[in-house]
C-alpha cells in the first residue's frame, strides 16, 4: 500500500486489508510505504487512527516508512492510491516484472478504472471517514481475490 507520506491513506489500507483478510481467515504480508521520507517513523495521522478505530480497525502501531527498491521485488503487488504516486512508484521499476505488480488500488478493487483515493491530509474528519469507506469497499474486493 503506498501513498505520499505514508501516514494517512496507505496505513488506513494496509490496516483494512489485513481486517477484511482476517475476516476471510486468509494470511498474506500486508505492508504499506510513502514515496515521500518526511514522516519516517512517525504514526500515522490521528485522524486516520480514529477513522479506522471507528469501524474496529487498529492502526495505531504502525510506523511511516519509505518505499525502498527491494519492495518491488519483495511484494507480489503494490497498490497506488493515485496516479501521482503511481507515477512514482511506476519509475522506480526496472523491469517489466515489477511494472506489471503496480495497480491503482481503487481500480484493481474494482472500484473503477483512473480513479484515485483522495489525500484526506488537508481535510475534515468526514474526509478521512470517506477514505475509509472507500478503501474498505476496495479491500473487500481485493481480499476475495486474495
């Protein structure tokens, strides 16, 4: 799961992701990194801890940490929560093997082709709320075809 600083939107997914897995009693490592290091070690944004906390998901012990070269080797697929990061993501590939893991997380939970899960950073409360909410419909998704 990757975002931008790695303490909003791609915490809350990994966190979903591992719920909804958990639900399924399925086990798969779950990780999630930011493109950007400004926030390396940090939790994440409180706001996302309670929007997660809200629906019983915890992800109140993760820690920030930056997308390395060694992930698009190390995981079978990485999720983008837009295209900016997917840009990114896309450029530190070097090879075709580890394009192809890359996905734009909404449109491989089927969701819907080019949409993008919005950065909540700036935002209210009800906008990390949303981003739950569509995270969580994407994950369900992505969980079954797990």
């Amino acid at each position: 799961m990757v975002c931008l600083g790695n303490i909003c939107r791609s915490p809350l997914a990994e966190g979903i992701l591992k719920a909804r897995l958990e639900e399924l009693n399925k086990t798969v490592e779950i990780d999630s990194a930011g493109t950007g290091g400004w926030h390396i070690g940090a939790t994440p944004d409180a706001r996302s801890i309670k929007a997660g906390a809200k629906k019983h998901v915890d992800i109140s012990n993760q820690k920030a940490r930056k997308l390395q070269y060694k992930d698009l080797d190390y995981y079978d697929i990485i999720f983008v929560m837009d295209k900016s990061n997917y840009a990114d993501v896309k450029a530190l590939a070097t090879s075709k093997e580890q394009e192809e893991k890359i996905h734009l997380i909404l449109e491989f939970g089927n969701i819907g082709k080019g949409l993008e899960v919005p950065d909540p950073y700036y935002g209210t409360e009800q906008d990390f709320d949303a981003v739950f909410d569509l995270l969580d419909t994407a994950c369900r998704d992505i969980a079954k075809k797990l």
